[in-house]
C-alpha cells in the first residue's frame, strides 16, 4: 500500500506522556513506605487474624492454629519461654497480614479517588422521544443514550453514536492531552469519568451496571476481587502438602524423646513445626501476586486477572505491530538522491518549496533536512504563489509561484504530471524508486514542471534501542514477529534493521489468527496488541492480549490487558513484569525452602544433644541452650518475613537472561543464601538473648 508521503498530522494520540510525570490516573505510585499506608496496613494485619480469611492460606493457618495451641499452654502452665514464643508466633501470622494488607493498601487511595468520581456523576439521559432526564450514573443500563456536552463527564462506558469531541481522559489514564473521539470506526469508544471538552456528543451505554470499566479498575487496584492464579494455586498446594509431611514429623518426635529418656514440650514442638514448615513464601505469596498486579497498574495497564500477568511471563512469541510500535510510525526525509545531470541541492531546494506548506510530519522533516544539509531556509515566496494540497487522487502536492509548478508525490502521478507538461522520464529514475523500495523507504519523486530533479528517502525509523530490546526477547527464549500492512519487500528491510526473528507482511485479520494457532499448536503461549474491531478475533485468540485504551469497544473486551496510554510497545514492558513476578516467587520460595534445612540443624541438635552426645558433631551453631535455641530460630523465622516485605513488593530485580540461568542464580543467590542467613541470624540472636540473659 503506497502513500505519496503524507498523512495526517500527528494527533494527541501520539506521544503519550511517561507515566513518571504523570500527576494524575491509576498510575500515580505511592511510597513503599508511605505513612499512610503503613497506617491501612496495620490496622488490616490485625483484621486478617480472623479464622476465616487465614484457612484460605494453609501454611499461615497452621502458624494461627499452633499459636493458639500455645497460648493455652501458656494458660495452663504460665512461664516467660512459653509467653514469649506463644507473642512471637502471632507475630509471625501478623506480619504476614501485614505483606498482603501493605500490597493491597497501595492502591486505595486511587480507589477511593475514582469510586467518588463514579458516585457523584450524573447523566443527561435521552428519552425516546428526544426529551432529556438527568439520572445517576449509577442507574444507567446497557443501551441506554446519554448526550453529553463540553464540561460533562461522561457517565459510564460507552461507544459515541453521534458527534465528534475533543476527550480529556487524564482522570484515567493520566494523559494531560485531550484526544479526538467521533461516531464510526475505531475511536468511538468512551470511558467513564473521561470529560468533554469540546463540541456535543451522543453515547450509547455499552456496559452493564456494576461492570463498567471504573468498576473494574476500582476492583484490581483494591485488590479486592482478585483470584488465585493456576500457578500460585499450585504452588499454595506444594506448600500445604510440605506441611503436611511435616506434621507427622514432628509429632513423632514426642514418643522418640520419651523412649530416649528426654522432655520434649507441646510448645517446642509447635515452634519446630512452625520453623520447619514454608512459612517465609507463604507469607508472601499472596503479596508477591498483588505487587506484580500493582506493577503493572504503576504502568498504567489494566489486567482483568492475575492469569494474564502470569501468562504474560510465560509468553514465548510476542506479535509486534510495526507503526508505532517496531518504527516512530512517521516516516521522516533521510536523503536526496537526485537523477544523473541534477545536483542534490538543487533537489532540496524544490523539494523544501514543494513542502513548505506540508505540515504533515513528512513535509516538516523535508524543510529540516534541507536546511541541515545544505542551509537552505525558509523564503518569501511574495504574493502570486498558490500551494497544491495533497490529495488522494492526484497523490501529489506542491506549489505554483512565479511561474513554475513543483510538484513532490508518487513516483507514477508525478511521471505522468511532469509528462503532461511537456517533460519526459529522465534515465536512471526508474532504479532510483526501485533502490530507495528494496530499501524499505518510500520513495517521492519531486518535478519542476517538465524537468524531474530525482527522488526524496522517506524512511520509516525504526525506535532506538529496539534492536537492543529484542535481542534481550531473544536472550529469554521469546520470539519476536514484526506484523505489518506493508509488502514483503518493505517489511524484510525493516525486520532486518530492527533485529526481530520473523515478519508477517500484508497482514489481514485472518493471517493474524492463522499465525496465532499455528504459534499456538506447537506450545508456545502468544502475546500481541491491537486497538481495533478487525483486532479483536486475534486478541481473543492470543494468550496475552493487550488492547489500546483507545481503540474499540470490541477490542478492549476481547484483550485481557488494556494499555490506558494506548503505547504498542509496552507489550514489552509487560512481558518484562510478568516475568519478574515469576521470577520473584520462584526466588522467594526457593529462599524459604532453603531456610528451613537451615531451621533444622538449628533447632533439633540443640533439643537431644544432651540425650545423644553424638548428635554434637551436628551441632554446629553452638547455641546456648535448647530453650534459645528454639526462641532464637521462632525469632527469626518473624522477622525474616518482614525482612522480605520490600522485596516481595518492588520485585526482584530483572535480569534478560534464559531459564536455565535464571535458575542458577535463583540457587546460587536464593538458595545458598536462604541456608547461609539463619545460621548467621540464629546465632546472633542467641548471642543477643543470652547476653542479656534472657534464656
């Protein structure tokens, strides 16, 4: 599909604002450690002690069950060991409340902000016969019509079936600049709490009540409605089952001890359960999934589950939209070729005359590049001249100005203008259009009257530091597919320059989906974005499918992921965060396994060394006495959980890198140090309760 080198100019929609100056919209992040969100977090660590919100976590509902056991133990039989480990386990179920409740804490305040703005909007609601009735958004129904004007919100989701206006979607997405919506094709899709700026507009009302796409947002930043994902379901099932081995463990640990001779108590037993059982990962999990949900709200992506900032982690084939997303999406001048006989300058003299009036990004960058290679300024041109718009017929455009005509656009309406005028097609030309093609560039063939002066490179520049990108895809096992409109010639010139593995060129709606299953059929798990209708079918299909805020109604509820910035390439960003949210879990859970051999040679030499001397050899923490020992390792296995609430909240750090050394990091890191860090911390508790002779 050729364009004689102009389009429209640049919209709002064009370069979207980075989240980091955004003063408004859902991704405004908040302090780790802000005040008022420690305040939320500790009230809700307290409220979550309820018996009912921990049996859906079995490892930390095992801890409540044993605390409790303990603390009748410290009823019947008072003593300061027993009252100190019965308030250390219950620190321990705190904590824990107190990761989950600082995760979800992050995003009520944004809550709150959008939950007002839903309550306090009203609609101007159309009668059918034409009349007005102003009614709660809340009361709006699925079909209903709404006029709205410059200063209204618009009251709920909807798709604009009359009008044109000018939309300011900051409350949303944080975008201080106003976009266009209009009746028909791809952007008439509206959100509630957007405002009208300018001009009227009629909506129709395409969400259910309770459902709108505020209701939604409100939901994930609460983390109120979040479900467990395949995956942490899986792995909540691992961890009970290791519980459940070690409860027979310990519990046989009592007859042993009464055969050796040796008193082992409920309470020792309790806290070696407690030690040896995952409580590190399980007091985190559920922090972990919510921080990574909350990453991409920070981002200003919306993710209707959990599931897809999963399966965004697992993707290995990611579908790339060329315009906008693999190129600046505007083609800019990159070189004068003129024809055999003609100078360059002489070229970018007419071609700057011919675009002076192009305000088209293409026309800006011929007048700029004209006057960075040859200093060629802009002229006063007097009266008597007459600029020729482009135009979908002629494919041309130019100016008429003291007697001659210049005209710049497609390589055949301009051989045929110029042959009109008496001229004739000079040698040389026809290659020079076939070179600047196989190039990936589009050629414009600029004319003074009869005489053609050569061709102007228009090239479709690929972004900085894409190549780079895809090259770290690469170095994770993903696959990157460049999809574009453009013939293969073009769009091999550009897969090329930009690095990615494979292309799809003249790409239709159903070569998309016929690429999708055939990624699909051989195991891989598909990521793609799109923004309109013809979209939507390959966003159902795709594992991960982001839809741009800006696009169609139909494509935002086929896509499991809507990009409120309406930026392509944050499908790379949020490969990037699903997996460091997979990344995170598996370095934490492989941080408490470790923790708990370390527990072990803690805890157990220290209770029967006295009965079986030849436990000594492993014994090698030389802790104090059994009573320390079993309070120093209750103490840490509190605090550690603490430790880690930062680290399960931002994310461990994210590194390009294949699975396989992911996995030796994770171990080298995660597992040596989880099995270093208790014998360090143990001993220096011991150390620290024994100096103050508390045991």
């Amino acid at each position: 599909m050729e364009r004689a080198g102009t389009t429209g100019p640049a919209g709002p929609d064009a370069s979207p604002v980075g989240a980091a100056a955004r003063p408004h919209g859902v991704a405004e992040a908040r302090s780790l450690f802000d005040r008022e969100i420690l305040r939320q977090a500790l009230a809700g660590a307290f409220r979550k002690l309820d018996p009912r919100v921990q049996v859906r976590n079995p490892v930390m509902f095992v801890v409540l069950v044993g605390t409790a056991v303990v603390v009748l133990e410290a009823i019947r039989h008072p003593g300061r060991f027993t009252w100190s480990i019965a308030i250390w386990l219950l620190l321990t179920v705190v904590f824990a409340n107190f990761a989950e409740a600082m995760a979800e804490g992050r995003g009520r305040a944004q809550a709150d902000t959008l939950r007002r703005m839903r309550s306090e909007t009203e609609a101007r609601k159309l009668a059918a016969d034409g009349g007005e009735t102003r009614v709660a958004a809340a009361e709006l129904a699925k079909g209903d019509l709404v006029v709205c004007e410059a200063g209204d919100l618009i009251p709920s989701d909807g798709d604009i079936v009359e009008g044109i206006a000018s939309v300011d979607e900051s409350a949303i997405t944080g975008e201080s600049a106003p976009v266009i919506r209009e009746s028909g094709g791809d952007r008439s899709a509206v959100t509630g709490g957007t405002k009208v700026l300018s001009d009227r507009i009629v909506v129709r009302i395409t969400a259910e009540r309770g459902h709108t796409f505020l209701d939604r947002m409100i939901s994930l930043v609460e983390g109120a409605d979040r479900q467990k994902t395949p995956n942490e379901i899986a792995l909540t099932i691992l961890l009970a089952a290791l519980t459940i081995v070690f409860l027979p463990v310990v519990v046989v640990l009592q007859p042993f001890a009464r055969f050796a001779g040796a008193s082992v108590s409920v309470v020792v037993l309790v806290s070696l359960l407690v030690c040896l059982i995952p409580t590190t990962i399980g007091a985190l999990l559920s922090a972990i999934g919510i921080a990574g949900m909350d990453r991409l709200v920070q981002r200003n992506v919306l993710a209707m589950s959990g599931r897809a900032v999963e399966a965004a982690g697992d993707v290995q084939t990611l579908l790339l939209d060329k315009t906008g997303t693999i190129t600046l999406g505007n083609r800019m001048a990159a070189s004068f070729i003129p024809v055999p006989g003609r100078s360059e300058e002489e070229l970018a003299d007419a071609a700057q005359l011919a675009s002076l009036a192009d305000e088209t990004p293409e026309g800006r960058s011929i007048v700029v590049l004209a006057k960075q290679r040859f200093d060629i300024r802009e002229r006063d041109l007097g009266d008597g001249h007459e600029f020729v718009p482009f135009s979908a017929h002629t494919r041309m455009s130019g100016l008429d100005v003291g007697g001659r005509s210049i005209r710049k656009g497609a390589a055949d309406s301009v051989r045929r203008w110029s042959a009109d005028q008496g001229g004739a097609t000079p040698e040389g030309l026809d290659e020079l259009v076939a070179r600047v093609a196989r190039a990936g560039s589009t050629p414009l063939v600029v004319a003074d009257g009869p005489t053609v002066l050569g061709v102007i490179e228009l090239k479709d520049v690929v972004k900085q530091g894409i190549r780079e990108k895809f090259a770290q895809m690469r170095q994770m096992g993903i696959r990157t597919v460049m999809i574009t409109g453009d013939n293969p010639l073009t769009a091999a010139a550009i897969a090329e320059e930009a690095g990615v593995d494979d292309y799809l060129a003249e790409a239709t709606p159903e070569t998309k989906m016929e690429l999708i299953r055939s990624e699909q059929a051989g195991g891989k798990l598909v990521a793609m974005t799109g923004d309109g209708t013809n979209d939507a079918p390959a966003l159902a299909q795709a594992d991960v499918g982001v839809a741009m805020n800006t696009g169609t109604t139909a494509a935002k509820e086929a896509g499991n992921m809507v990009d409120l910035d309406s930026n392509p390439t944050k499908l790379i960003d949020i490969v990037e965060i699903g997996k460091q949210l997979l990344i995170t879990r598996g370095s934490l859970t492989t941080f408490s396994i470790a923790n708990d051999v370390a527990k072990y040679f803690a805890i157990v030499p220290a209770l029967f060394v006295a009965t079986y001397p030849q436990l000594k050899a492993l014994d090698i923490m030389r802790l104090h006495s059994a009573q320390s020992a079993v309070m120093s390792a209750v103490i840490f296995n509190a605090l550690v959980i603490v430790a880690l609430i930062p680290l399960a909240l931002r994310g461990v750090k994210f590194r390009a890198s294949g699975s396989a050394a992911i996995l030796r990091r994770n171990a080298f890191v995660y597992g040596v140090g989880g099995i270093v860090a208790p014998f360090v911390f143990i001993k220096l508790i011991d150390l620290v309760l024994t100096a103050t002779h508390a045991y």
